[in-house]
C-alpha cells in the first residue's frame, strides 16, 4: 500500500512572485544604485530565486546585477559524515567580490548550516564590503546565530516537516510536507 504525502501550500505562486518583488525594492532601497551590489544563489534553490530577483531588480532600476551560484558540498560541517561519495556542482562568481555588497539568496533558511557553508565557499572568492541574506520561507529551528536581511515569509513547521520550494511554469511556491506517522 502506498501511502499519500500531505502536504499544505504556504505560499502560492501569486505571493511568492509579490513577495520577491518586496525583496527586491527592500535591496534597492538599501543598496543604492546597484552598481555595487551582486547577488549570489546558493545552489540548487538559491540560483532560480537569485536569478528572479535580479530581473525585479533590472526591472526596477535598469541596471543588470551580476548574478553568481556557489555549491556548498564540501563546506558542510557533516560532509566527511554525509557524503561519502559527494556530488559537487559547480559554483560561479563572475565577479569582483571585493567591490561589491553581496547578498546570498536561499530557498528556505532553517538551521544556518546551509549559510555557514555558503559564507566559507563565499569567502574563497574574496572579502566582500557586505554580506546580507535573502530567503524566500525562513521555517525557524536555527542551530547557529544566523538571520535573514529579507524574507517572503515566515512559517512554524514541525521539526519532522519539510518546507519545500517547487518550481513551476507559473513560478515559485512553497509547502509543508507534514511528517508521517
């Protein structure tokens, strides 16, 4: 017998798109004229996230941000415990960190174990002036002192439950996929 996985949405495509948009007025607002600014997607949900609001932020300002991606597998502080045979993506920092205002983007912040690692992969490319952090759900459950500079939203879920972000032709939206018995 296969068992259904339950789920429930906590954000449809029509509010994660607005929320992004906020995000991406909020970074302007803080960040001036772009120019100084890039964005940096921690691989696999980060990059599609960074990747929309950077367009919001072309769209706003009509400056194209330099977008990057960084792979965190071999930063994670469980990888020799968790990954006896690693795959590693490939990260992409295009530019100049040293000159820039950096802001990591991820899909869903719950520990900080993700944005520890993100940080020390971030740091073989250069000291960046700043580093702030965007997140589409922040599920709460922090393991280390780290907070997001931007949110779309945040939720409560059981420890056991997953926050999951999926993409979709209409675009993003996240869900809860509740713990079984």
């Amino acid at each position: 017998m296969v068992r259904a996985v339950a789920m429930r949405e906590i954000l449809n495509h029509e509010q994660a798109a607005l929320g992004l948009q906020r995000i991406a007025r909020e970074i302007v607002e803080r960040a001036g004229s772009g120019t100084e600014l890039a964005l940096v997607g921690i691989r696999r949900g980060g990059t599609p996230l960074a990747e929309k609001i950077g367009a919001e932020i072309a769209a706003i300002t009509g400056v194209a941000v330099p977008i990057g991606s960084v792979d965190i597998t071999l930063y994670r502080d469980d990888a020799q415990l968790a990954l006896p045979n690693p795959r590693i993506g490939r990260s992409d920092v295009p530019f100049d960190v040293s000159t820039k205002k950096v802001v990591l983007v991820d899909d869903v912040l719950f520990t900080g174990r993700t944005v520890r690692a993100a940080l020390h992969a971030l740091l073989d490319y250069g000291r960046a002036r700043a580093i702030e952090l965007a997140v589409l759900v922040d599920r709460g459950g922090r393991e280390l002192p780290i907070q997001p500079d931007y949110v779309v939203e945040r939720v409560e879920v059981q420890p056991l439950e997953r926050v999951e972000v999926v993409i979709e032709e209409a675009g993003f939206r996240a869900v809860v996929v509740e713990a079984g018995p």
